[in-house]
C-alpha cells in the first residue's frame, strides 16, 4: 500500500514566493525519484507563507531514501533557510473502510 507525506513549509516574510519557485523547479527530480508515485504543492489561502508538499509514495522508505538524498545534496539546508520555522513531514496511511 502507498504512504502518503505531507511536508510543511512557513516561509520567512516575503520567501513565499521564492519557495514556491524552487519547489516546482524541484518536482521533475522528485517525480523521477525512485517511488514516487504523485506530487502536488499547496499554499494556505488564509496563510500563504503556509505551504505543503503533498506527495505519494510507494514505501516509507522510498520517501525517506529521497529525503536522504535531497539532504546529501544540500537541497534540504536550501529550503530550510527560506523558512522561519523547521520543516514538518507526516506519514499518513490510508484507512479502509466499507
């Protein structure tokens, strides 16, 4: 069963933008990352410094060799300093029901 991860982002005053930006410069990687089954990037109507990575992905660790892998390339430390607050991930399973 595919895990779904939800990656949030508060972007400093007025980096918003520029996060957004290096996100979606960043999904044709991420897409072809071993796993990864779906990615879209949401930002909070009511917040928009408030900005999540929605992704989908065949394993936990298939994310968490990715996550390992943007980190070893510096792309994490990139993101991380566009933020006023750490990033958060959650790993969310699907619930069945009838």
């Amino acid at each position: 069963m595919s895990i779904h991860v939800i990656t949030a982002f508060h972007a400093k005053p007025d980096q918003a933008d520029d996060l957004i930006a290096l996100l979606v410069r960043s999904i044709p990687d991420s897409r072809a990352h071993e796993g990864c089954e779906d990615i879209s990037i949401r930002q909070d109507q009511d917040d928009p410094a408030h900005v999540l990575s929605l992704t989908t992905w065949t394993t936990r660790r298939h994310y968490e060799e990715y996550l390992a892998w943007r980190t070893d390339m510096g792309d994490t430390a990139i993101f991380e300093a566009l933020l006023d607050q750490p990033m958060s991930i959650s790993y969310l399973s699907d619930i069945s029901f009838s």
